[in-house]
C-alpha cells in the first residue's frame, strides 16, 4: 500500500478526556519516511490543543510545548488537488528548546540576542537544548483531521542525555526541574485576585506559607516568584479602562476589546442604566468545578446593595 493510502487509513483518535497525551493514543509506524520512521496518528485537528496541553503536562518529565514555525497555503494559491498537499504546518518544540543556553550550549545565530541582553524580554533563561518535538499537519485531502508525526519524543539534549525533568541530575533544585512556566490556572487565579484588589504582598505571602506546609516545592507553581506577581500586577495597573471621555462610548469600546471576559451586555436605554456581566476564565473554570446543578452562591458582593440587581 502506498504511504499515503496507509496514513489516510489509520483511525482518527479523540480520547474522551478533556486534554490526552501521547501515552493515550495508538501511534502507527508507516515505512518508507525517510530513513528514520516516525510515530505517526490522526487526531481531530480541533484537538490539537488539547493534545498539547496533554504533552505538556507530562507527569515524567513537566514542560511546555511552543510553535517553533508555522506554514499556512495562501488561500489564493491555485492548487492542484495532490493526495499528500498540505493546508497547514505546525512544528511543536519542547520550550526547554532548541537553543541551549547552558554553559557550552549551542545557541542558533539568529537567536543571539547581543551579550548586553543576558535574557530576552521578561522570559527566564530556559533553553537547555531539548530536542523533542513533534510536526501537526492538517492536509487538504482531511482538513478535519491533523496528521502528528512525532520526530523526537524524549527529553534529551543533542548528546541524548536528560536535559530537564527529573531524570537531569543538573536540573536539581531549579526550575529547569519541573515546567518553564507557571499553569494557566495559577496566572488566572493570580490575576483574578489582582483585578479584586488583594496585593502582590498578601498573595506572595499566602503562597509561600501554603508552600512550607506542604513541605517545600513539588511543582513549578510552587515556585512563583514575587517578580512574577509584580509583573501581572504591572500588566493589570497599565491596561486603560477609560478609553473615551464619553461613558458609554467608553463602555461600548471596552466590551468590544475583552469579549472573552463579557458574558452579558446590555447597553443604556431610556429608562434603564447599562448591564455588564464579566467572568475571567478562571472563574468560569471553578463555576463548572464546584458549581452544583447550575446552583452558585456568591458571599461577598461590592456596593451592590444600593443598585437594583434583577
Ligand atoms: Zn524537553
């Protein structure tokens, strides 16, 4: 069989949880690709998402996965209909990746970024070389469906040693130990109790005394730094909320920029002032956790005792 028919062949795989990983899919080795052979599966390609998150939040070795480079075909390119054309091309890297900025590292030339600057902009310096990565290819034949060819799956270095993760015996004690960033869900509970008014002193505080009682760190959360807080702080502190000397305009212009946190709106009228109903991210994720039957009960409410709230 030729390997295209094989590969258009294989089953789509959508494990039935929320985010899967590599470990929860049956993964086809199809000859003829080069001369190595790579790990190959169809997944859905709106679940490619939920497939990196699931690669990232791997238990052995924690990390992130970022878009190295990225291909899309011009939509006004006329196409020949080819069996192995391909609409887009997405190369996933493990963020430990793939420069390695440790002592001796190999750094690509295009990403030096002058010896002034020891780190880029606001971002730790992580890159210990990781190799693994892995390609998403959405093909015009199955625009449905996203091929994943893993080229390198394990977390090593050029010389094939561990280079983060439990098993780098050098990564001991630092971040490099457990994933390049903080969750999603920490920065958006983080920013949830920003955006409230609590400061970045309070929250540091409770963070570094739930911590200690837990017994030291055990995840990168653990280890969030006051800098950290103080630059989602700074974020929050210069994002303009008046964005026209005219209220509504104002309003209207704000509701327009953060639809992703508005979920009602309902502008002035004659007789009625405007309705506005925010929710973060985080919030809504904590609604569908502990929220029972559609039933919430809310104990803290700010002024909105003097407001009519139907
Ligand atoms: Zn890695």
């Amino acid at each position: 069989m030729a390997r295209w028919d094989e590969i258009l062949s294989l089953p789509v795989q959508s494990p039935p949880t929320l985010e899967f990983s590599a470990a929860d899919i049956v993964w086809s080795r199809v000859e003829g690709w080069r001369e190595m052979i790579d790990k190959l599966a169809l997944i859905p390609f709106s679940r490619v998402n939920d497939f990196v998150r699931g690669e990232s939040n791997n238990k052995d070795c924690p990390t992130r996965f970022h878009v190295e480079a990225r291909r899309r075909r011009p939509p006004e390119q006329a196409h020949k209909i080819k069996v192995d054309g391909i609409l887009e091309y997405i190369l996933y890297w493990c963020s430990f990746g793939p420069d390695d900025h440790r002592k001796g590292g190999v750094v690509r030339p295009s990403r030096h970024y002058g010896a002034k600057r020891k780190t880029h902009a606001g971002r730790p310096n992580t890159k210990r070389g990781c190799v693994c990565h892995f390609i998403v290819k959405r093909l015009i034949a199955e625009p449905s469906v996203a091929l994943i060819i893993y080229n390198q799956d394990k977390h090593v270095d050029k010389k094939g040693l561990p280079c983060h993760g439990p098993q780098d015996e050098k990564a001991a004690g630092t971040y490099a130990m457990f994933a390049p960033y903080i969750s999603d869900e920490l920065r958006l509970q983080i920013m949830s109790l920003l955006y409230v008014g609590v400061p970045v002193e309070t929250i540091m505080q409770r963070h570094t005394e739930a911590v200690e009682k837990q017994g030291g760190p055990s995840n990168r959360d653990d280890l969030l730094t006051h800098r950290h807080v103080r630059r989602l702080e700074r974020k929050i502190r210069r994002s303009t909320y008046e964005l026209d000397s005219v209220d509504d305009i104002s309003i209207n212009m704000w509701v327009e920029n953060h639809q992703d946190c508005v979920f009602f709106y309902k502008d002035f009228s004659e007789l009625e002032p405007f309705v506005l109903g925010l929710q973060t991210d985080w919030q809504l994720q904590q609604m569908i956790q502990f929220g029972n039957n559609s039933l919430l009960a809310s104990d803290s409410k700010f002024g909105t005792n003097k407001l009519k709230v139907c």
